[in-house]
C-alpha cells in the first residue's frame, strides 16, 4: 500500500493520542463506551472497534466466562476487532507477546492460558495505556506478564525470545508494515508463529479508495489488502500464510483473522 503521501509521525501520534484518551478516561472510571471524547471540531472519536459509529467488536468477541475473569478496566479498554486467543492456539509454558496490548485484556488472558511456567509480554507506545495495563494486571494478581514501551516496528525484546505474537487490530494502525513483519520475525523462535486479528481490504480497493471509507485512525485508511498482506509476511520469511475474513466493516473492509510459522529451520 502506497504512504508517500502520509506522515509517519503525524499518523503516529494521532495514534498515540488517540488511544491515549480511552486510557485516561478509564483510569479515571469514566469510560465514554467508546474512544474518548470527541474532537475540537465537536467530531466523534473514533476507534478500531467501531466504523461509521456503529461497534465491530471491542470486548463483544470474549466469551462472558473470560470478561468474568477481568478487572473491569481491562474490558473497559478492549478496543480491538476480534479476539486473537481463538486464533493463536497457545499453550502452557508458551511466551506470547501482544502487539499493541492497550488495557491488557489479550495480555491477561494469554498469561492465564500460558501458565505460571510460560510467559506474556504486553508491547504499547503510548504511557497512559501501559499505566492502565500495570493496574489491570496488578488487580488480576497476575505475576507471569510484563508491559513493555516500545513499536511494534522494533520491538523491544531479543531474537528468537517468544513462541507466539498476538495483535488485535493494530497492525494496519503502522505506517511501516514491513518492518513489523520483520520485527515479528526477528523475535520468534524457529517454528515459532502469528495469529492476530486485523483489518483486511479486498484487492479491488485501491489505496485511495480506502482512505475513503474511513480515516487511519480508525483502522480503515491504511488497511492492507488481502495480497499485500500476504505478500508482506512472505517477503519478511514467514510461510503457511493465511488470511480468513470474519466481519465486513465497510464496504470491501473486513476484520480478518491471520495466521503464518516462522519456519523451523
């Protein structure tokens, strides 16, 4: 997808500032139901759980057995556009990292799946987020997890460290999607693998017609199609690469379900 028209730290930051919001707001037990307050211009915020006001997701897609589990703030924060725990497959003594981990909630749940042998890394740019995450683990009296700053372009962790990274809806937020998927490969271990839920657009849409359908923020704008995705995770070494749509969120968007192994050798 063509970005020479973007600016990477404007969209950055808007970003940042974005999601920051929603954190603020929740660790001040007033969470708005939806992503902040709106703009100056009076414009409803807007976030990657929601398209044209309407809910795509957010904590909707956790069974009630697993919100049940979680301190209220982390449920509160859940902003992503699917649930990528009933697509990572993880297993006891696993170390999971979460890309753009938010209040924590895939974090929290990861950690009780993982067990007390196996571990779950939290990675968020934006402070606010991280403070809230801390606080949600802390209530959880969850001791195998650890939130890290950092982006997800570089992240901050050794290669070949964690068996499996988790996203929900952040990767299309990057200006720089390749250097995510190197930076995913970069840290898994031989064999290791991805399964995240992102936002996909169908190859008909060119990139212009997708800024149309909605802004970056709100995960429309720079939403990958289905064969540069796929085009993306193989260039960066991974294999077995697949992508399945779940939920349209507006005309040829969709929130989709990813997955691909870094090979074993």
């Amino acid at each position: 997808m063509a970005t020479d028209q973007v600016d990477p730290a404007a969209v950055r930051e808007q970003v940042r500032a974005r999601y920051a919001a929603v954190a603020v707001s929740v660790l001040a037990d007033q969470p708005t139901g939806r992503c902040g307050p709106s703009d100056a211009a009076g414009v409803p915020a807007q976030c990657c759980h929601e398209s044209e006001g309407e809910e795509w997701a957010g904590a909707r897609r956790y069974a009630e057995a697993d919100r049940a589990v979680l301190p209220d703030g982390a449920v509160a924060a859940s902003l992503g556009c699917g649930n990528p725990l009933l697509v990572a497959d993880l297993h006891v003594g696993e170390t999971v990292l979460d890309l753009g981990s938010g209040g924590g909630i895939d974090v929290l749940l990861s950690a009780r799946r993982v067990g007390p042998t196996g571990k779950a890394y939290g990675l968020d740019m934006a402070e606010e987020m991280l403070e809230l995450a801390r606080r949600n683990a802390a209530e959880a009296r969850a001791t195998n997890v650890e939130f890290l700053r950092g982006h997800m372009e570089d992240i901050p962790l050794p290669a070949g460290s964690v068996d499996v990274v988790i996203s929900n809806c952040v990767i299309n937020l990057s200006v720089d999607k390749p250097a995510v998927f190197a930076s995913m490969h970069r840290v898994l271990r031989p064999g290791g693998r991805i399964g995240i839920s992102d936002v996909v657009a169908e190859d008909r849409l060119s990139a212009e017609q997708r800024a149309e359908r909605g802004g970056w923020v709100g995960c429309i704008a720079g939403a990958l199609s289905v064969t540069e995705y796929r085009q993306g995770l193989t260039d960066a070494g991974f294999t077995d690469v697949d992508i399945t749509f779940t939920q349209q969120a507006a005309d040829g968007i969709h929130s989709a379900i990813v997955r691909a192994a870094k090979p074993s050798s």
